[in-house]
C-alpha cells in the first residue's frame, strides 16, 4: 500500500474539517435567522428615574440602546414588535400588535418604540403568548425577546405559560432581558422571568447599564453568519 506524504495527508484533514465546518454552517444558519418579535415594556414603570441626575426615564435609555443594537441585528433576521402597557388605565389587555416581522426592520420598530409613553400595567405573560402566536407557533419556529423592567402585574404566571410552549414544541426560544429589575421586581417576579427564558431553552440576562442591554440584544438576535450584511440605512 502507497504511503502518503504528511503533506498531503494533512491537507485532505483540513480540506474535511473545512468542508464539515462548512455543512455544519449552512445547518446552523436558519436557527440564527427565524423570525422574531421582540415584546416591549412599555409599562407605568419605565417612566421611573432612578434617581438619574439629571433625571431621565427609563424608557429613554433603553430606546438609546435599541437605536444602536437594532440596525444590526435586523440585518441578520425579520423582527416584529408588541407592546404593552399604555392604554386605559389599569387594564390588562393594553397589549398592542405593532409590527409583524418584517426584514430590515430597525427604522420602522424605533418609529413605534419612540411613538410610546410609559403607562399602564404588566400583562408580560400574555404579551409573550401573543407574540408567539404571531409567529405561528407552532408550525413555525421563531425566537421571542421580551425586554422588561418589571414582574408580571396581571395574575399571569410567567413560568407555567414557559413550560406550556416548550411542551407545545421545542422550535420557541424566549429569551428575557431584566432591565433594572433589582430595583422594581420582587424576588417571584425575578424567578419567574427566568424560569420563562429557562423553560423555552432561552436566556435570562439582567443589565444595568445602556452598554449591557446592547449586549443583551445583539446576544439573543444577532447572528455572526450575517452580521457583515449591508444595513438598513437610517439615523445613526
């Protein structure tokens, strides 16, 4: 039997690896590419302050953040949006469909988002089950972030509806980013955020900072795969 030269023999090694990493890539890009709805907290709280000096209401730093981290990852995957909270005053069906995702995304979400003043409660449960409903759970796969400072306010149960989904199908991620929440939510309504995010495979990430929540969103919606897709072009 011909001996190979180690040359050559380390070039077919590495033209498989390569070849596999390639197929392995092209299996792994639609998971990063389903469609999402990010569900906004648009709730009485985010008018708080924090004792910011000078004093600036949540809501306006996270729309700082959101304005940066969205023209990216609305490059990589079709993005919707649902709100809740603004609305006739302490109802629990203040739960608004805005957009239904729709590629490039980014300009028309911080339409809306800057469109929104903070009032109202935290049905954040049946904000979540809507948003997976828009994204035709479960017949399609999709991926839902929802971006709140506060604890379910409505009698919903964040980690038993977590648990429903997952036993619905294992094609839902939900991720959920606590924005503050140390200073607004009870112990339960920490717990229950993340056995939500837990429960549906997803991340629980809690931020403090502008920096943190851009982190935050381009983790859960980016996509390295495309992130050098051309952007939407928009304010900067």
């Amino acid at each position: 039997m011909a001996h190979r030269p180690p040359v050559i023999v380390a070039t077919l090694v590495a033209a498989a690896f390569f070849a596999a990493t390639a197929t392995f890539a092209q299996r792994a890009a639609p998971s990063c590419r389903d469609d999402a709805m990010l569900v906004f907290d648009a709730s009485g709280s985010m008018a708080g302050t924090d004792f910011n000096n000078p004093p600036t209401p949540r809501i306006a730093k996270v729309k700082q953040a959101l304005a940066k981290a969205l023209p990216q990852v609305a490059a990589a995957r079709n993005i919707g949006l649902i709100d809740y909270g603004p609305g006739p005053a302490n109802q629990c069906n203040n739960i608004d469909l805005l957009l239904r995702p729709a590629p490039y995304a980014a300009e028309q979400i911080m339409n809306e988002i800057d469109k929104l003043i903070p009032a109202g409660r935290t049905p954040l449960t049946a904000a979540v089950r809507e948003a997976a409903h828009v994204l035709q759970f479960p017949e399609k796969p999709g991926v839902v972030v929802l971006l709140t400072d506060g604890e379910e306010t409505c009698g919903g149960d964040p980690c038993k509806m977590g648990q429903s989904l997952r036993s619905q199908g294992e094609n839902l991620t939900v991720h959920v980013i606590g924005y503050r929440m140390r200073d607004t939510a009870t112990a339960t309504g920490y717990l229950q955020s993340r056995c939500l995010a837990e429960s549906t495979g997803g991340l629980y990430i809690s931020v403090e900072t502008t920096d943190q929540l851009i982190e935050a969103l381009n983790k859960m919606l980016g996509c390295p795969a495309v992130s050098a897709l051309p952007q939407s072009p928009w304010r900067h």
